[in-house]
C-alpha cells in the first residue's frame, strides 16, 4: 500500500530553545491538545509541544513537571521543516 500523506515536517529535527518560550508546569487535568489551543489557538500542535519536550506520547508526562512551549509557533515549526 502507498502512504497518500506527505508531510513537509522531519520529526528527527530538534526545535531550537528560544527566549520567548513559555514554560507551564503540567497538572493532572491537563491535555496537550487543550495546551496546543491555549498556546497557538489552534488544538492541533499537541504534537508539537511533545516533541519539543522529547516525549512521544503525552502518557509520559506526569503531573508536575515542567515543559516548554515553543513560541511563537512559526519559529517551531521553521525548525523541523524539510
């Protein structure tokens, strides 16, 4: 089967540490898609958040720890384009 989806984005790449990132500690009500709309406005860069912080699924993240939103958006995304 031929995969129909081409994406432009290298999900190898690192997203660079900027100033203007916000840092949020994680409660145990949190979701990265509601994070992802609160940031960006938009639910769809959960996995964005996640990458950034180097975990794969939001199941590794435990309350109480700190992770990095990168900001702003098109600076993150710029970083991990082909």
């Amino acid at each position: 089967m031929i995969n129909k989806y081409k994406s432009n984005i290298d999900f190898t790449k690192k997203i660079n540490r900027r100033e203007t990132d916000v840092y949020i500690e994680i409660n145990d009500q949190d979701r990265f898609d509601r994070i992802s709309y609160r940031a960006y406005g938009d639910p769809q860069y959960w996995w964005l958040i996640l990458q950034a912080n180097g975990y794969q699924i939001e199941f590794d993240v435990e309350a109480g720890e700190l992770i990095r939103i990168p900001y702003p958006l098109s600076a993150a995304l710029s970083d991990i384009e082909v």
